[in-house]
C-alpha cells in the first residue's frame, strides 16, 4: 500500500520526519519497506522559463532554446513541437535522472549544436503517457523552484507491506488512525456537508438483495446533471503519487475515496441501468458477462452479480460491467458502496484470476461501518468537481447488520503469554486508543471490549493481547534468557543423517543438493510411476523426482562443461512415487515418499596424489565405497546379487543390495543411453541407497570381543573355478570349511587366460589363521587347507591352482 | 725400480690418502688406473720383486700383496659408497615438493548452516523431528489457522499435486505432527525441505530450507522465546549481534513477530546487502494461536507455546556472501570445496 506523507496530514497533525514515522510504523507492524521522496526522484528538476526558442541550424524538427533557471540560462536543443518563448517548463539540469527512464542528463552536442539540460515531457517526468510536447506549467510557476516543490509540494511516499489480517490499513485514514493511537494525537476525519436536492433517492432507485449472506449491506446514492471531464490537478497528483492513474473525474473519486476511508466504491451510468434497480444476485452457471477490461468472463453458481432489472452489470467487489461504465456521455451517476462477504469476493477473484484494489480490499474485510459514509463523501466530491445535483438521501440496504464485537478479556493472560505483567491502566489505554471499548465485566478480573467494525481481525482475547503488545512494544518486553526444561528421553538416537555426513566428509564426497522437482523424461529411466505437480512452474519441474541420481547426473554434466571433470558427490534427499518402495512411507494417501543416499564417481580417482594421476574410477571403486559406508554401520547381512535392469534403466550391469530379502539400492555403471542424454562422454558410476537401511538396522549398540592374544598365519590359496561361480560362494565355503581356525578370508587377485580354459577363472584369496587358546602347529595349519581345498572342490567344482 | 719394504709400506699409505680424495666415478677410475691395473704401481712393483734379494723376497712378496688386497678392497668399498650414494640422490627426499593429498569432503553449505543452527538448538534442550515434504491441506494449512478462501494464503505460492495434497510450503506442518504425536512438553526443530511457487531469479528459488522451532507447556511466555532466540542469534552470528522484534502476522501465531538483527557485514552501519537499514530479517516467530492447539487437541487454557521458523538458504547466502540463490544448487565443485 502506498501512503502519502502529504496526504495523511489531512487527518492528523506530524511533527516528525517521514523516517521517524516509518520507523514507528514499522515497529508497530506496519512495516514501511521503501520511503520514495519525491526530492530525490525529482533532484535537479527545477522549473524553467523559455526565453528564446530559434530553429536548429542543422535539423528541420529541433530548435535551440534558452532556458532561464533562476540562477542562469542553458542552452537546449528541444524536439518538442508546443515549445515557445515565454513558456514555463520543467528543466531537468545536467547531472539529473530522468524518472522514466533512468537517463543521466548530460552536456551532450546535437548535430553541432551543445545542449545542456531538458526540457522535460509529462512522460519523461513520470507523470502521464503524454511524450510529444512538453510540460507547460501555469504562469505563475516561479523559475528557479525545485519541481518536486513546486509540483508534489516536497512529498514522500511510505512503500507499506500490510499483512492481510490488516485490511484496515488499506487506506490513508486508516495509517493515520494508526498513527494517533502510537502517538496519542487526535484524529481528524473530513466532515461532509451535502446539498441534496429536493427529489428523494428512493422515487428514482431501488435495491434488492437477494443474498444477504454474500452481500450484507448494499448503500446507493444518486448524482445527476454532472459533466464528465479531468478531475483537478490537486486530486490527479494525490492519485499519482501513490500510484493511481487518472481517468475521469468520476472514476478519480471513486478511486480517490477507496484510498482515503479503505472503501472500495463502483460508479455507474445510472442512465444505462435498466428501471433504477440494483439486484445482488448469484450467477447461474455458465451466464456470461463481460467485465470493463472487455473480457468475457463465464459465471457459475458461487460468483455474486449486481444486476439491474435486466442483465448484469457489475461482478461484485470485483469488478464492473462494459455495459455501464462512466462514459464521456454520462450525465447521472450511482455510486456503489457495498460490504461483501470477504470469502464470496476472494473465491470469485481467484477463480477468475482478477484481483482488482477493490477484491483485494474486500477480500481482507471493509468497515461495515463506514458504507454510507463513504458514498456520502463520494457524491460530495463528485458535486464539487464535475457541479450535479444530488437525489437527497441514500438508498442503504442492511438486511443483515454487522455489529461491533464483544470479547471477553482476562488481562491476566497478558502476562501469562507475554511474561510481562503490564498495569491495568495502561492496558485499558492502549486498547481505548485503538478504538476499543472496554467496559467493566461481573466477573472480577475480566472486561468487556467492543471492538471497532474496521478491525475484523479481532476476534478473541488473544488478537486483543496481540494488539496490546503491539502498541507497548516488543522491545520493552524483556528477553528471559533462563527457561525451565523438563527433560524428555525422546530422540534418543543421534541423528542418522548426520552420522552419514560425517563418513562422507571424511572419505573426501562433495554434497550436493539438487531440485527435487524434475523433467519427466528423467522418471522414464526408473520405471517408477512419478508423482506430477499440477501447476508447475516450467516444463523442467513437472515431476517429483523418483531418484537422485539424474538430478546429480545434471551436476556432473554442468561440471563438466565448467572444466571439473572429477568428481567424488554424494546427495541425501527425498524422493516420491505413487507406488510404495522400500523405505517409504506413506504419509498422504496416494503418495509414497522415502529417504535415499545416492553417490556419484567419475573422472580421476585422485586427482590431487601425483603418484595415482592416472588412474580413474572403475566399477571396484564404487564397490568398495559401498562396503566400506556399509561396514562403518555396522550393515553385516547385506547381500550383493545382480540387480535387474529392466525396469530401472539407469545403470548398466547394476549391483543390488539386498537386505533381509528387501531390496535396498542398487550400484553400477551409469548406462550410456542416459549418460547422452545429460550429454555426458565419460563413465560416470552411481549408486542409489534407501536410508532407511541405515537409520533402522544399522548396530549401533558397540560390543567388544576379545582381540587375539596368539598370532594369526597367513596362507594363500588360488582357486580355478568355472566363470559362473561367484567370489561370494567362494567366501562362504572358505569360512565354513575352515572353521574354528579361518579368522578371515579376503581377495587378493583374479586372473584369466587360454591355459586355464575359456569358461574359467582363478581367484587368489588370501586365509587368516588363528586359534584362541594357542599358537597354531604345521599339522593343524595343513589339516585345516586340505579340508577347505576339499570343499571348494567338492561344492564348487574348484581345483586348486598349484 | 728400487724395491724395499719401506716403499711397499709408502704405497699403502699414499693408497689410504688416494682413496679418500675419490669422490666420484671419474676419480675413483683414475685411482684404479694408477694402482689396479697391469701397468699401475702395484704390479710394476711385483715385476720389481725379481730385482730384490732371495731373502727379501718372500716378505716383499707378503707385503705387496696386503698392498694390493688393501688398495682392491679401498677401491670395492669406495665403487660401492658412491653407487649407494648415487641411488641415494636419485630417491633423495625433495622437502618441498606437495604431498600426495587425498580429497577434502565438504558438506553442502546449506547442510552447514542447517546443521549449525540444529546444534545449538540441540545445546538448548531441543529434539530433533523430520516430516514428510508431500503434505496436505490439513497440516500445511488448515491446521495451522489458515482458513480456506483466507486471504492468508496468498503469502505462500503453493505447488498442488491434487485437490488437497501439495509440496509442503514452510516446516509449520512438522508442528502440527508433532503435536498430534505427542503430548507437552515439546521442544523441538524441524529442519527441512520447503517449495514456493516464486519466479527463479537471484534472489528466490522454488524450493528452500528451513528450521522450525516449537516449544509447548505450561509456562511459556513471549520473553522466553525472545530470550531464546536472542542467544540463539549471538551464537550463530556473533556475540556481538544487535536485534529487534517487530510485530507481524502469521496465522498460526499470536501475536507475532520478525526479527531483525544487526547486519553482520556492515556491523549496523548500513550496506548493500541490508539495503543500507543496517538490518537484516532473519526469522518469524510468535506464540502458537489457541487455534492450532484446538486443532491438534490441546487445551490452550492449559498450555502456551512459541514457534518459529527460518529460512536456510537466504541466511546462508548473506554469511557466506554468496551472491546469487542458484548457484547453491548449481553444485559447482569449484564453490562447494570452498565449504571444507
């Protein structure tokens, strides 16, 4: 909302300076968020007398002109065809910032000829469209004087953000009525006096409400024999400075009168409305009615219609109809001023998608109260601008009267939510100033207050101790920096997420974080039905993500392109689906949301060890970076089994992890089809973890057994074995077959070729030996080998490689 | 050539000075031409033994030999010392070359804040909750006192997925759970994941983090929550840290506020990054309407309570002065190893 400085001071007297004011405003919750001072919009912009207007020696449509300005003459090159001598202007000087445009006036040569300064038009000065010819000023405008003077009178505009529980502050009555209740100041509200004619209202106007729910109070007036024509340049430049622009005198009141008492108010050709009657009626559905911006606009049931005798003629609170619109012709005038039901204005604006300064206001709630008022000020306006003659009196339909509410107040609950106790006086003095009414209750401890119409957001002692610390203020309630804790054992557990982190970091991962709303054509790889968002903001976040790694994919390929070409990511994020997955939960119906981890390895594997420059990631990489995260929680029955591709098409010859039969990720080779379409030409390996494997079964009770007290022996076996024999089958029989003695088996090496045989493989391993009670002899060493030998050649097929 | 014991005992000597003055190949190739060869010095004096006296003979004949063992083995020992010492200057440790370094890992600089600002709530006494993002229009809104065709709902541009479900437009909604999940006392933060439908530019992005604070029992007060907050704010921002509570509006809370607190780079005096106020707002806070306790079935006549909630990414932009929101999630390595 835009507040005139200026403006306000016809209701209330200020001493202060603009920035004092704004400061208090703002602590009291209205936050001022710009100042705009016309003395620096308009600095060096002075008014100027045209002295000497010759035609440019160079071009045919320019002239030269001297240009007084209090202090000395410029030279100007002007362009515009309504200069003459003798002309007062506006003169932008050099160094000045043309408002419009933000060009810096400078001393400049037009074809050969110097000019030093401008001659300003109504557009260049942010006043009207009018680009052609200069701004001629009246007469006695005084050379030399500053324009924001001379034209703004030296105002300043308050930027204000009003939040919505404030609609009474949609005007400027309605800042300064703030205003006096911070400073204890009175408040001075314009008195009206009307000369109504002879004839009654009623003879010629008539109002029906047929919904009283949506409209509660319907107020016409009616003013005839006025001749439409520019409001004056008093009104014109209120409305401009705050931003409102000038149309008719007619519709400059209406306009004028909204921004003064907060009431919205709808002018209509009375001439044009069919036998003198207003019907509030809803529309039926599918009825057409098109509104002043010369839309079509189709109605259902909810939406509520002014109608005349005869068809529509304005869209309630919203806004009105072609059909009777203030014209050039318009000669007798009715003037709206209504209270519709908040929720019925918002729901039409919102379905219609027009949000006019009326919906807005009436969305958020006028003052019942003020209804009749505000179309009394209005015709009075109206009659002093355009002359007119008034029907006497007004048509006031109230079928359903809104009346000031009673709340029920302890003041006790003043300090019982602040922690501050605040005296009786002073309390029932903040609320009087506020317009409250605070009578004395039966129940000791407990008032009556009667709030105002004007503040529908007070609706319980709550929004009363709300507005009372508003107006003492936040800062004089103290910050109590003890608080008494009752301790709970919840959340007992240190955070899962963290404690990932934390591995990550250490084994040298960038996180990342990307979107988590995606293409489309990025769920297509995972085969996982996507949750779609219904008024996406772009064709690039259509969908929830149903798996991290495209979005990190996008991270690799933006590197790429910027010259980091090895990357070591990890990311911890939400993704979501329509089907269940392991790990999600169902919190919405429908919807499927779960935690993954997901890494990401490409490029060098070091890039910063000068001995390891060379080597780059490769599938045994990733692999060991999964074991490893898994071993550091402690993950011991996970299972490695080959992950099916079919559905999801992300990854290439893809490892699953299986836990407890489930289903819990899945790693490999980033396939070359999805790499090209993130236009990515290197291996890139992935993995895709559910968190949930970690934060319900990772161990975190620590047990500690016994470390062995005799040496362990190392002995080395290789194996041939057929291709399909799996180094996990291999490690079990090892493990069992050399029970009690093998402590540990572990991989050493794993080799290929002609000799061995086409459909073969041998696999080295390397046996860790040891015994609890002593240190172990040859014979028990040899005895035990022979026995594992022995199995893997009986369960695997395999032969010992000599 | 003039053969005697004394010279044979010389020779060693001057072998002995030779040896030690060798100190590369080239020398030590000189020392064996002079003395090692057919035609050095040793074997020119055993030619001289035919010259000596039959008596003297087979005690020359001892002694050249030792001269000869000695000078071979001076000469072994040396060949040997600077081979060693050759391979030695080959592997010589350089103390200035780098080191062979493994990655640095970061966490993402919005993790960082998050989990820094979590930490000292945790230090204060508060649990940790998480809540789903996909949420519906009972927690995010209804519950929280915004009714619908309010007005209210205009202050949070909201991604719908179906009539009621949506992406959770600020933390609040964690609240509601909470409080459904448990009786007071509660003391919790709720950091995460939120979504605003606000054009992309270098200021606002559609998604966002936040942390929710919610305290509820008996006995809570707005100077507890403007206390908490208060060191809240020094500890994250500085001990020096001015601040100041304004009066505003959200639905959930009443009365309610934002705070403000002095801009930490330009410590108040005014600059462009707080638009030259000297201050920065940081966060929104208040005491939980009676109406979400009505929602959530607590009696407000027994318990009060105080919530707040910031946002992540805009503060962490303003303390790493980082100065465009995208970037955060451009995940350039080259930004993110600047997190360490």
């Amino acid at each position: 909302m835009n507040i005139s400085f200026n403006w306000l001071q016809d209701y209330i007297t200020i001493h202060e300076s603009p920035e004092e004011i704004a400061g208090r405003l703002t602590m009291a919750g209205l936050e001022v968020e710009a100042i705009r001072s016309t003395r620096e919009t308009y600095a060096n912009f002075v008014v100027g007398k045209v002295r000497d207007v010759r035609q440019h020696p160079n071009a045919d449509r320019l002239t030269v002109c001297d240009v007084y300005d209090g202090k000395q003459t410029h030279t100007v090159v002007c362009g515009a065809p309504n200069v003459a001598t003798g002309q007062k202007i506006v003169f932008a000087r050099v160094g000045s910032v043309v408002p419009a445009n933000g060009m810096h006036v400078k001393e400049v040569e037009i074809r050969g000829q110097k000019s030093a300064g401008m001659i300003c038009s109504e557009y260049e000065l942010d006043l009207g469209e009018d680009h052609e010819g200069i701004l001629v000023l009246s007469d006695d405008a005084e050379p030399g004087k500053q324009f924001s003077e001379y034209y703004w009178n030296g105002d300043v505009v308050f930027e204000i953000g009003i939040t919505p529980n404030r609609p009474d502050c949609l005007s400027h009555i309605g800042v300064a009525r703030d205003i006096a209740a911070l400073y204890k100041r009175p408040l001075r509200i314009p008195k009206i006096k009307l000369s109504e004619s002879r004839k009654p209202v009623k003879s010629a106007l008539t109002i029906d409400i047929q919904d009283k729910e949506h409209c509660p109070r319907y107020v016409g007036r009616l003013i005839e024999g006025v001749t439409i024509g520019e409001s004056p340049d008093w009104m014109q430049r209120r409305l401009k400075m705050i931003g409102v622009r000038p149309i008719n005198a007619v519709v400059d009141v209406t306009n004028y009168v909204m921004m003064e008492y907060g009431q919205p108010l709808h002018a209509f050709d009375f001439d044009l409305i069919h036998n003198g009657k207003i019907v509030v009626r809803l529309a039926n559905d599918g009825e057409k009615f098109v509104t002043l911006d010369e839309k079509e606009r189709t109605l259902t049931k909810n939406n509520l219609l002014i109608c005349d005798a005869k068809q529509p003629v304005a869209l309630a609170g919203v806004m009105g109809g072609m059909n009777s619109e203030i014209n050039n012709e318009t000669t007798s005038v009715l003037i709206e001023s209504a209270y519709f039901a908040p929720s019925s204005v918002r729901h039409t604006s919102r379905q219609l998608g027009l949000v006019t300064e009326s919906s807005y206001r009436f969305e958020r709630g006028v003052d019942p109260s003020r209804t009749a008022e505000a179309a009394d000020r209005a015709v009075q306006l109206i009659q002093q601008l355009t002359g007119g003659t008034m029907y006497r009196g007004r048509v006031d339909a109230y079928p359903k009267k809104i009346k000031p509410i009673n709340i029920p107040f302890r003041n006790k609950q003043v300090e019982r939510v602040l922690g501050i106790a605040i005296p009786a006086s002073s309390v029932k003095s903040i609320l009087k100033r506020l317009g409250v009414e605070v009578k004395e209750s039966k129940k000791k401890g407990e008032w009556r207050c009667v709030v105002p119409t004007y503040r529908p957001d007070i609706e319980r002692e709550i929004d009363l101790v709300e507005e009372i610390v508003r107006v003492y203020g936040f800062d004089n309630v103290p910050a109590q920096e003890t608080a008494a804790i009752r301790f709970t054992a919840d959340d007992v557990r240190p955070g899962i997420h963290e404690r990932i982190r934390e591995w990550f970091v250490g084994a040298g991962y960038n996180e990342v974080v990307c979107n988590s709303m995606v293409p489309g054509t990025w769920n297509i790889f995972t085969g996982k039905p996507a949750v779609t968002v219904n008024n996406p903001q772009n064709q690039d976040m259509t969908d929830l993500r149903t798996s991290l790694i495209p979005g990190m994919l996008q991270v690799v390929g933006h590197n790429m392109n910027r010259g980091n070409h090895s990357l070591r990511l990890y990311e911890i994020g939400h993704i979501f689906s329509h089907d269940p997955f392991p790990g999600s939960k169902n919190y919405i119906q429908n919807y499927h949301e779960g935690e993954t981890i997901a890494i990401m390895l490409t490029g060098a594997r070091n890039p910063e060890d000068w001995s390891l420059k060379d080597a780059t990631y490769d599938f045994y990489d990733l692999k060991g970076e999964v074991e490893s995260l898994e071993s550091k929680f402690n993950l011991d029955k996970i299972e490695y089994n080959i992950y099916n591709t079919n559905s999801n098409t992300l990854i290439d010859e893809a490892v699953g992890i299986e836990f407890k039969g489930i289903s819990r990720g899945y790693f490999g080779k980033v396939s070359k089809e999805v790499l090209k379409s993130f236009d990515i030409e290197v291996d890139v390996y992935a993995a895709e973890i559910d968190l949930e494997l970690f934060s319900e079964f990772s161990h975190v009770e620590k047990k500690y057994s016994e470390v062995p007290k005799y040496p362990p022996v190392h002995r080395d076996l290789a194996f041939i074995l057929d291709e399909k024999v799996t180094y996990h089958e291999l490690d079990q029989i090892v493990r069992e077959s050399g029970q009690p003695l093998v402590d540990n088996v572990s991989f050493f090496d794993i080799y290929r070729d002609d000799k061995i045989g086409n459909d073969k493989k041998s696999i080295a391993i390397s046996l860790e030996m040891l015994s609890k009670e002593k240190t172990l002899t040859q014979p028990e060493i040899e005895e035990t080998l022979s026995r594992i030998v022995k199995a893997v050649e009986k369960n695997l097929g395999g032969v010992l490689r000599s | 050539m003039n053969l005697d014991s004394n010279s044979v005992y010389e020779t060693i000597e001057n072998v002995k000075t030779d040896i030690q003055t060798v100190s590369s190949k080239d020398e030590l190739e000189q020392f064996r031409l002079k003395y090692l060869v057919r035609k050095g010095i040793i074997q020119q004096m055993f030619e001289g033994i035919k010259s000596a006296s039959p008596d003297e003979r087979p005690q020359l004949g001892k002694a050249l030999n030792e001269l000869r063992q000695t000078a071979q083995k001076l000469f072994d020992e040396k060949k040997q010392e600077l081979e060693q010492s050759k391979t030695l200057t080959r592997d010589k440790l350089d103390l200035t070359i780098p080191g062979r370094r493994r990655p640095v890992g970061t966490k993402h600089p919005v993790t960082q804040a998050l989990d820094d600002m979590t930490n000292i709530f945790k230090s204060m006494g508060f649990a940790v909750a998480l809540g789903p993002e996909i949420e519906d229009d009972f927690h995010n809104f209804e519950a929280l006192n915004f009714p619908p065709d309010h007005p209210a709902r205009d202050m949070q541009d909201t991604f719908f997925l179906d009539q009621t479900a949506l992406l959770r437009t600020h933390t609040s909604p964690v609240q509601v759970r909470v409080m459904m999940n448990q009786r007071p006392p509660i003391r919790h933060v709720m950091p995460g994941r939120v979504y605003r439908n606000e054009a992309i530019s270098a200021r606002s992005y559609c998604m966002f983090h936040q942390l929710e604070g919610l305290a509820v029992d008996e006995n809570i007060t707005f100077a507890e929550l403007k206390g908490t907050l208060a060191i809240f704010a020094k500890k994250f921002f500085g001990s020096s840290v001015k601040y100041v509570f304004r009066p505003s509006f959200f639905p959930f809370t009443e009365p309610s506020a934002e705070m403000d607190i002095s801009c930490f780079l330009c410590k108040g005096k005014g600059c462009r990054v707080c638009k030259h106020t000297g201050w920065l707002e940081i966060l929104g806070c208040g005491m939980v309407d009676p109406n979400v306790f009505k929602a959530v079935g607590y009696d407000p006549e027994k318990v009060t309570g105080y919530a707040f909630g910031m946002g992540i990414d805009r503060t962490a932009l303003l303390l790493y002065g980082i100065d465009d929101i995208r970037m955060l999630y451009e995940n350039d390595v080259r930004l993110l190893n600047q997190f360490a």
